[in-house]
C-alpha cells in the first residue's frame, strides 16, 4: 500500500505488525512520518541535484531494517531482556509511531550521504525543517548511521537536539 509517491506502508511498521494487521498497520503510524519521509527525499534530491534514495525500513526488500519507524512494546521488552540499551518511552513506541530513522543515499551511484552531513544540511534550513512539523533530531551519539526525526511537542522555538 503506497503513502505516498515513493513510499509503502510496509517502510513504517515491522514484518511482525504487518503480518498481524496488513493495511490495518497504518493504525500504528502517525501520518507526518510518512509525509516528512517524502518531504526528506525531495528536499536531499534538490539539495543534491540528483535522485537520492531515503530508506526507512526495508525488510519487505529483503534488507534487515525494520524497526525504524513504529516500534512494539514486545519489541522494546525483548532488547531490555537481552541486556540492551533502549529507550522504553521512545517516540517510535506507543499506539502511533511521532519518529523514523532513515538513511539517504544517491541513487545514481549508491554513495551513502552520511547522517552527520544530513543532519547539518537540515539544521541550515532549520526554519524549513520545523515548517514540516520537525521538532528532534537525535545527534551523532545515538544515531551514528541515521537520521533519527520525530515531531514531540516542544516548548522550544527550534529544533531540540538530544545526544549532540
């Protein structure tokens, strides 16, 4: 089920919700994930100049990504459990999903736009990013490979940065 123009239902929910609920997933995902996922693909491909590739979850593909959006409680007590660190009260938790990590790359060459430089190009245009509801990014310290966006309420007039 296609959100949007390049991206599936599928790209914001796990294999294990999609396989319990099919298009009824869409119960779990808050409608600005899937809008901002779109919004970043446009914004880095005119950044570029070129088509770039945002990736939220990719399992349906046959990748390994697929807790980047929606994330189960189920999910959140299985890494406690295993003696991993996670945020039990994350914004990717919860009856809808107000978060998704991605990852961009050029299509034409399939270079990886490293998040760092994502998030300085974001935080450039940081009035442009909160007209699209952006309220958090996550820095380099919890998310080194990713862009971790989300839209929490905040009382703050710009962009909050957790873990610089």
């Amino acid at each position: 089920m296609m959100l949007t123009e390049n991206f599936d239902l599928r790209e914001f929910v796990s294999p294990t919700v999609w396989n319990r609920f099919g298009e009824d997933s869409i119960w779990f995902v808050n409608p600005w994930c899937y809008k901002f996922a779109q919004f970043m693909k446009d914004w880095l491909t005119g950044e570029y100049g070129e088509e770039v590739i945002v990736t939220v979850n990719n399992w349906h593909l046959g990748g390994n990504r697929k807790w980047s959006c929606h994330r189960s409680y189920k999910y959140i007590n299985e890494q406690i459990k295993a003696g991993k660190k996670t945020a039990t009260l994350s914004q990717h938790v919860g009856g809808q999903s107000h978060a998704i990590d991605f990852q961009a790359k050029i299509k034409s060459s399939g270079e990886v736009i490293s998040s760092s430089d994502i998030r300085a190009k974001m935080m450039k245009q940081e009035s442009l990013m909160m007209a699209h509801g952006l309220t958090t990014l996550e820095g380099d310290k919890y998310a080194p490979v990713w862009v971790h966006a989300d839209n929490r309420r905040t009382p703050l007039d710009h962009i909050l940065i957790v873990g610089a």
